[in-house]
C-alpha cells in the first residue's frame, strides 16, 4: 500500500473544536505545575523522549499507559489537576483514554498504525495541544501538518503516521481516545485543516543517507544506523513502510539475515500488516 493513495487529508487530520486561548493557557500552566508520574512506553515505537501520564484509563493508575478499550476512570494525577479535569468532563465526549504526552525535542515516533489490536468499533483520537512548536509537527500522507495550540484535533490513527519534535521546546499534548458519539459526530460536521499548517513533504535522494548508514553498520553502531534510517519517514516523500525497507536491505546486503527478519516482523508490527481482522 501506497501512503498517497486517494484518500483525503481531511479523513485523516482535522481541526473539529477550538478553544479560547485562556483555557488552553491554564491546561498548560496546570500540566507542567503538577508533578505527574511520567512513563515512557511504547519503546519500539519511538526514539526515546516520549513519555505519557494517564488521567482516565481501565485502572485508575495514572502509570497504566497501554490502552485498551474500557469504561474509563479517572486517574490520581487527574485529580492533580482541577481545571483539566473540568475540561474533559465538559466535552460530553465517550471517552475511552485520556493521556497527557509529552515529547522531547530531538524525539521522534517511527511510522506505525494504532488501534488494531481494539476492538472494531467506530472511534477516533482528539488531540489538544498546549506546548509546541512549528518544528513539532505530525507526518501523515505524505504531509507535515503543524498540530497549532488552540484546536482539538482529530487524528485517525489508523492510517500510517509519525511524529517527531525539531523544535526547540517540549511539546505537550492531551490526548483523548474517544468512541464516536453524537457530540463527536456534531464536530465532524464543521471540520477543516488550514492549508497553511501543511506542508508537502520534499521527494528527496535517500542515497547519502542509505550511504551512511551503512557506513555505522561496518563500524557496529546499528542502532545508530537504524534511527538514521527510520527518520527518513519524516523528512522525505515515500511509501508507506519504505524507511523499514531500507533497513531490512541494508542487513540483506550485508547477509544479516536474522536482522533482516526481526524488522521484517518490526514491520509488520508496527504497520499491523496481517494483524487486523
């Protein structure tokens, strides 16, 4: 499958709700005030750098980060934080997780599809950013799209995506697991994405970089060799899953089979290539 296949941008990412700027100050001042019990998972999926503290989820532990589908409970860090709190309750929304993120600058999370291991339901992702930065952006369908402070956006995150901060600040993001209800359905009605916060990505020659890598490969730095790689998802126009293969085929050249086929699985994984039903 093909990342610029057909289908619009708009299904994928949008801005369906926009929030005054005082809120979205006081969620920020809140968030960073609190000392929330971060956690980093999902460490195959990232550079390292991404860390989340849970506010509803399955258990009422804030450092349960795997979600899952649930009847969602708040958390002891969201009872940290009235004023967020307030917000989420006043959404009217059928939450099914409720995450604050947080990602580091020079942090980056691979290309990878989510939801494939919930049930098929109809649901969607909203993000609320608080903390970011132009070089703090979103890669999906071939586009780098700037999540701008003010908005809840929706993101279907059952198309292929990555997300990675080259800015200069930590960039903050409440994020909410919804299944779709009637309030949802109201805000999809009026959704749009300002053309100025997307930015086609550049067809570039990956040759200097394929050329690198395996130069860290000869001299044993394959993790190194290995992000190099994997960030070209986030510079340049490619296939879906095109930065694995440059991995998979640099190990091939140099007869690394059992490496090869680790991210032959990797793949599959994170694309959820012969997972879903």
């Amino acid at each position: 499958m093909k990342l610029f296949e057909p289908i619009s941008l708009l299904e994928q990412v949008s801005q369906i709700y926009e929030l005054p700027e005082n809120v979205v100050q006081r969620l920020t001042h809140e968030i960073l005030m609190a000392e929330l019990p971060w956690k980093e998972a999902y460490s195959d999926y990232q550079s390292s750098g991404w860390k989340t503290a849970s506010l509803l989820n399955a258990s009422g532990h804030s450092r349960d980060v795997v979600i899952s589908d649930c009847k969602a409970v708040g958390t002891e860090a969201l009872k940290l934080m009235p004023a967020t709190e307030n917000l989420i309750r006043s959404l009217n929304l059928d939450i099914m997780w409720a995450r604050v993120a947080r990602l580091e600058p020079n942090s980056f999370i691979w290309e990878h599809r989510d939801f494939a291991e919930l049930k098929k339901v109809p649901r969607l992702r909203l993000h609320i950013p608080l903390q970011t930065h132009p070089d703090s952006y979103l890669v999906l369908a071939g586009q780098r799209i700037f999540m701008k402070s003010g908005f809840i956006w929706k993101l279907n995150p059952t198309f292929p995506h990555g997300v990675c901060n080259r800015g200069p600040v930590t960039r903050l993001h409440l994020i909410l697991d919804c299944y779709v209800n009637e309030t949802l359905r109201r805000w999809l009605e009026s959704e749009r994405l300002d053309p100025s916060l997307t930015q086609k990505l550049p067809v570039t020659d990956v040759n200097p970089v394929l050329s690198k890598a395996s130069a860290l490969m000869n001299l044993g730095f394959n993790s190194c060799a290995e992000s190099l790689l994997l960030k070209t998802f986030h510079s340049s126009l490619q296939d879906e899953g095109k930065s694995y293969d440059y991995i998979i085929k640099s190990y091939q050249d140099k007869r690394e089979t059992g490496l090869a086929k680790q991210w032959m699985s990797k793949k599959q994984v994170f694309l959820n290539q012969g997972v879903r039903a």
